[in-house]
C-alpha cells in the first residue's frame, strides 16, 4: 500500500523535499518556492504566512499569474491568486517557462486530468518572452502590427 500522496508538485522534483518547511530552508528552495505557489493551488500556507521567505514567494506567484494569467490558466487550471501589476524580473522567464511544462506534461501523463491537445513549441523555451509567447499563441510580430495599421488606415 502506498503512503500519502504529497500536495507539492514542482519542489520534490525540482529539490527532493517533501515539504515546504525543509524548501525555505535552502537558498534554492526559496527561489523555487513561488512556482510551486504558482502552479499549485492545493498548498496550504497557513503555518508558514509569518515567514518572510513565504510572503515574498507568494508576492512573487502573484504578479507572475497576473502577467501570464491566461497561459497559467489554460495549461494547469487553477484558483486565482490576487491581482498585482508590480513588475515580474524577466530573468526568471526561463524557470517560468521549463516549470509550466514540467506541470503541463505531468498533467498529460495523469489519468485523472482532463487531456489537452496543447503544444508548446521548443522555440517558447529559447526566445524573448514576448516573441515566444506571440508564436505559441500566433500572434502577430511587430512588422506584421505595421503592416496591419498601415492596410487600415492608421499609419498614414
């Protein structure tokens, strides 16, 4: 028979710990520590909300899920976390990005979760935040917005 099934889903990978408790005991555990807050909303942060580590890494989950809430929504659907617009550090992009997938192709693999037919293409993990964000979602790129304004008028 097996044993609990631990509610942490990137910091035993990531870190083999089995607890927020011995994650915010490592530099690397608190620098890990908001994606887990990110993509999981089953934590429960009650014993930890008076420590420092904790508050910063919950700030942290916030603003990333309020700049990408729709991508974070659409490949691991969860709770909301509370709206703040401050500025996200855009070297963390890369962590954001290779933590999305790992929580992505976990989902994929679990029987119980809904299957999804999402791609995220290589390039998503190698570019610029916004360029890779635009080609995963088709977006246009900057000549095309020109191009676009000036077929409608605006850039004359």
């Amino acid at each position: 028979m097996e044993g609990p099934v631990s509610p942490l889903r990137l910091l035993p990978a990531y870190l083999g710990t089995s607890a927020i408790g011995e994650a915010i005991q490592t530099e690397r555990g608190r620098r890990t520590l908001w994606l887990e807050i990110l993509v999981n909303d089953r934590l429960d942060l009650a014993p930890w909300q008076s420590e420092p580590a904790v508050q910063v890494a919950y700030r942290t989950a916030c603003r990333w899920y309020t700049r990408y809430r729709r991508l974070i929504t659409f490949l691991g659907d969860r709770v909301p976390l509370p709206v703040d617009s401050r500025p996200i550090e855009d070297r963390d992009y890369r962590t954001f990005a290779e933590a999305l997938s790992f929580v992505h192709a976990y989902r994929q693999s679990c029987y119980c979760a809904p299957k999804r037919s999402a791609k995220i293409p290589r390039s998503f993990f190698f570019e610029r935040p916004w360029t890779s964000f635009a080609r995963a979602f088709h977006l246009p790129n900057h000549s095309q917005r020109l191009r676009l304004r000036v077929s409608q008028g605006y850039g004359s």
